[in-house]
C-alpha cells in the first residue's frame, strides 16, 4: 500500500474536497494516492457532523477510492510532540501536527488547505491549496 501513496492529507485539505471548497479539486483527484491519520479522519468526521452532513459510511467511501487510513502510532506521537516548538507560534493544533508526524514517517509531502503551514520549517514539503484569499 505505501508504494503507491505520493502524499498525505490535512483535515483541511480532505474538508475542502468533500464540501467543494476551493481547492477541493486539487485533493479530489489525488485521493487515490493519498494517506490521511485517523487523528486527521476524526476531525474531517466531526466537522461534517458539525456541518450537518450524515457521516455513516463515508470511511468506507474513502477507503473505496483509495484513501489509506494510517494509526497515530506512539512513534508519531512522539515526532508531533517534537514538532511543537516549531509549529507553536503558527497555531497549529495537534491534528496538524499528527499530519505532520505521518508525513514524516511516509518521506511523503503534506496538503493543507491552511495557509499558515507556508511558514513552516520543518523540513517536510507542504502544498497549500489556497495560496491566497479566496
């Protein structure tokens, strides 16, 4: 299965392909070869359920497209918590960071919807797909 992965999900960015945000496209057509943590598949559930969208069977709709859904292990824990001090003052939470931990474990660059992450040094790629205001 990681042989075909090419990148992993933020909440975000899988949020704005399921509600036809902008850039949602970008990530709709690449979720075939996408990897999303479960920490980051919780929040895509909770928003949509936020947003009064029926959740039951969308992880199966997921996975049937080719999304892979990979456990926050205790290693990627650890690499969130190592993460903090450079994400802090851009306000990332720990689901981003979660993101950030299973990009690095895959050596696979990371696609947010959140523009902030373009400040980011961490040596991991990031893609933004909303550059600029949309």
């Amino acid at each position: 299965m990681i042989g075909r992965l090419q990148i992993v999900l933020d909440a975000s960015a899988l949020l704005a392909a399921l509600h036809d945000e902008p850039g949602g496209n970008d990530v709709a057509s690449q979720l075939e070869a996408a990897a999303i943590s479960s920490v980051n598949l919780s929040e895509v559930l909770q928003v949509s359920l936020a947003r009064g969208v029926e959740v039951d069977g969308l992880k199966e709709d997921l996975a049937a497209v080719g999304l892979a859904v990979f456990p926050f292990t205790a290693e990627d824990a650890e690499a969130a918590a190592k993460l903090s001090p450079a994400t802090h003052r851009l306000g990332l939470s720990l689901g981003d960071r979660a993101c950030l931990a299973l990009g690095q474990r895959l050596s696979l660059p990371v696609i947010t919807a959140d523009r902030a992450w373009s400040q980011l040094t961490t040596g991991i790629p990031i893609h933004v797909i909303r550059s600029r205001v949309q």
